[in-house]
C-alpha cells in the first residue's frame, strides 16, 4: 500500500505538470520538488522511529489522534503549527516532545504533507475512497437558511458575491470539492511583513514559519530567510475568515451553506 502508494504520487507529481504545460504557459509550480520528494523520505523515517506508535502507520490515529483529518495539521504553514506540538508536546494530555533539530521537523512535515497530498488525491478519485458523494445525497440542507446565514452572522457576503466571484461556483466544482473548498480554501497566498531589529522591514510571500526560522519571496522571486527569534513578524492571511469560522460550524450550517451553494449554477 505505501510503495504503490509513493508511486501513484511520483507518477502524478510528473504527470501533472506536463499536463499544465500543454495547457499554457506555467503558473505557479506545483507539486513537490526532487528535494521535497528527498525530505518527506527522511521524514518517513523519523515518523516511524517516533509517531507510528500512537498516530498509527497511516497517520490516522490510535492512542493519538487522526492527523489526516487534525485541523491543525490542516491549517500547519509549514511547521508553524505542528513545530511547536512536536518539540514541545502536550505532556498533560499524552503527546509526548521530541528533542528534533528544526531540519529534522521540517523533514517530519514534508512526510505529513505528502501523506495529506495522497489522501486527498484518493478522495478525488471516482472509486478510490467513498467519498464522492453525489450533490444530490449532500444537499440535504435549506439552502434559504444557507443564504441567510451567507448574508448574515457567518458575513460571507463582505467578501463574496453569488453573482460575482461565486457565480457558478457549483459547476466549477464536484461536491465534494466545493464542500472543502467553502469551508477551507485551498491555493492561499499567505503575505508577511518581516522587521529587523534595525528597523528595515521586508514584505512577500509567507513560504515557512515553522517556529525556528521565516522565510519570504518577494515580487521579484527573491527568498530570504531569518531566524524567527530575531524577526518581528507580521502575518497577512486573506483566508484568516475561513479559518476562524472553521471549529465553530455546526453540521447543520455546513448543511445548509452546501446546499445554497449548490444553488449557484
Ligand atoms: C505516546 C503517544 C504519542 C506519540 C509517540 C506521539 N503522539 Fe502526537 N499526540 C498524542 C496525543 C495523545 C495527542 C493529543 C493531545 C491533545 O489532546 O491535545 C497528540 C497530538 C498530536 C498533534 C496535534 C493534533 C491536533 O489536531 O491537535 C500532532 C500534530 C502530533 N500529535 C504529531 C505527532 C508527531 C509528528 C509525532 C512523532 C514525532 C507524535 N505526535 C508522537 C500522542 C502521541
Ligand atoms: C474576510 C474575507 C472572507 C470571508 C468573510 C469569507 N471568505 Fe470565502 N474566501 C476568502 C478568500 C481570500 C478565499 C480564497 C481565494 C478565493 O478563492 O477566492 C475564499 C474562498 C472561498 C471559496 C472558494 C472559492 C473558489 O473559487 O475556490 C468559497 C466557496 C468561499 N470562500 C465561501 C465562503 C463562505 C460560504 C463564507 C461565509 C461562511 C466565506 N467564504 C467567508 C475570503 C473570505
């Protein structure tokens, strides 16, 4: 399962840019580089010698909790959140920290996020896993209660339009998609403003906060990095709504939301 499962994702790491680039020209790269692949390897390593135990072989939990479907690990830049678990544990509540060098979590986190990166291709496919449901089986809400709520408390509406950048949204997306992608949206830019103790300050895209280091590219392609300790750091997340709103839905609003959206044809 594992080996197929690492060649299924070399496979579509290959496959997918060579699509993209008969489609046009490139947008942002996607899909991990050599190096990554390199990383996430060592990372196995390390998840097994100290995680398997409690996380399980899959990382779907045992004494520990499911880390495919942990809203942190969800919501981790990076290492920014999952960092500070490991090295610091929550020894009150039964995870353990671990001694890891910043190379040797960032390595950790490349494995997670490979195995997320599966996971989630396995959903997408029709017979992979069960988890494309039909819109039909999913619109089980009201969707005049998912208008209100788009319009009212859950203040959509200060962001989005049904007739303006969610026009249509619903056939844009299959069900299962859209379902993920309301309530955590993919492809978020993260910006940051960097400070030096002397004052200058440094602005560009948020590319690693793991707790140790920061690292930002600016317009021009430039990266540059910092330890964390000696930075002042300011975080820009346009989707920070999204995550805000995300422990706090009922199923019964998801429900609904869902089934609005799926009004928007
Ligand atoms: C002895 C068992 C044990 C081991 C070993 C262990 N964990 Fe945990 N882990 C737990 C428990 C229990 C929790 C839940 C703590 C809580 O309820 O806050 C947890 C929580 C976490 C969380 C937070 C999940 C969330 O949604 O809040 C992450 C991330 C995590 N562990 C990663 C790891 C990694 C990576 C390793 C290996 C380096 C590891 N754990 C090793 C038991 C373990
Ligand atoms: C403060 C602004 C803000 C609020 C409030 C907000 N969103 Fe978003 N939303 C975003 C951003 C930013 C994105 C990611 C960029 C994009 O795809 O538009 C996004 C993405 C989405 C997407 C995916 C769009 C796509 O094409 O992939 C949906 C659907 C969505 N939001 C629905 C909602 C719903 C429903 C609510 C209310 C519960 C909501 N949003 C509240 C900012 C916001």
């Amino acid at each position: 399962m594992k080996k197929t499962g690492w060649l299924v994702t070399l496979a579509l790491f290959f496959a997918v840019p060579a699509l993209r680039a008969q489609q046009g020209p490139p947008r942002r790269p996607t899909g991990p580089t050599p190096e990554q692949v390199a990383a996430a390897k060592r990372g196995e390593t390390i998840y097994k010698q100290n995680c398997t135990m409690c996380h399980s072989d899959d990382l779907t939990g045992g004494r520990g909790p499911d880390l495919i479907r942990s809203t942190l690990v969800r919501h981790d830049k990076g290492g920014n959140l999952i960092g500070p678990v490991v090295t610091q544990g929550r020894p009150e509540k039964g995870m353990p920290s671990f001694p890891l060098s910043s190379a040797e979590v960032s390595d950790l986190v490349a494995y997670i996020d490979s195995e997320l990166a599966l996971f989630d291709m396995h959903t997408r496919i029709p017979g992979g896993y069960p988890n494309d449901i039909p819109a039909s089986r999913l619109a089980t809400g009201s969707a005049a209660a998912g208008k209100a709520f788009f319009y009212g408390v859950g203040g959509c509406s200060k962001c989005h339009s049904p007739t303006g950048d969610l026009a249509g949204i619903a056939k844009k997306y299959n069900p299962t998609d859209l379902e993920q992608r309301f309530l955590n949206p993919v492809g978020v830019v993260e910006t940051a403003t960097v400070t030096l103790s002397s004052g200058k300050q440094y602005k560009g895209e948020l590319l690693l906060n793991d707790g140790f280091f920061v690292t930002l590219r600016d317009a021009d392609g430039w990266t540059q990095t910092w330890p964390r300790s000696v930075v002042k750091l300011e975080v820009t997340n346009p989707a920070a709504a999204h995550e805000a709103l995300l422990p706090k839905w009922t199923d019964a609003q998801m429900h609904d939301m869902f089934t609005y959206l799926e009004t928007l044809k």
